[in-house]
C-alpha cells in the first residue's frame, strides 16, 4: 500500500512538473509575443515619426515655392502694369505728333 501510495505521488508530481513546465512554455511564449508585439509598435511608430518629418519637410518646399511663384507672378504684373503705361505714353506722344504734323 505505501508503494502504491508512492507510486501515485510520484504520478501526481510529474504531471504537476509537466503541467508546471506547461504554464511557464505558455508563460514564456506569451512573453515572447508581448515583447515581439512591442518591438513592432515602436517601429510603426518610428515609421509614422519619420513619414511626419518627410511631409512637413515637403510641405514646407512646396509653401516656399509656392510663395516663390507669388512673387515672381506679382514682379510679372506690375512689369506688364509698367510696360502697358509706357505704351500708353508712346501711343499718347504718336497721337500727339500726328495731330501736330496734320
């Protein structure tokens, strides 16, 4: 009877070590996932960092060249503005002479 009462507690702690050894394998390998799951959202988010400095660094070339075309397209109007009053002013002395040669 002792030996069979050994016999079942020897049973009873190996499968108590096996299942022990279960839980810790599942323990470990959700560790593994959490770790691996961590490391994945910090590089998603170093992606994110760096695809935000890359539209801000677009976003901006394209604001200064869009001032840039602003200033080149006021620097046209008033030289167009400028060319048409000299125009003005030539077409008023041709008129001028004309009427002065008639």
């Amino acid at each position: 009877a002792l030996q069979l009462r050994a016999e079942d507690a020897a049973a009873s702690a190996l499968a108590f070590d096996t299942s022990l050894d279960r839980a810790l394998t599942a323990t470990a390998a959700e560790a593994l996932r959490a770790e691996a799951a961590e490391a994945a959202r910090q590089r998603l988010a170093r992606g994110h960092s760096v695809a935000m400095e890359r539209a801000d660094e677009e976003a901006r070339a394209l604001r200064l060249e869009a001032d840039w075309a602003a200033a080149e397209q006021q620097a046209l109007k008033r030289a167009v503005s400028e060319t048409e009053g000299q125009l003005a002013a030539a077409e008023a002395r041709a008129a001028a002479a004309e009427a002065a040669a008639a």
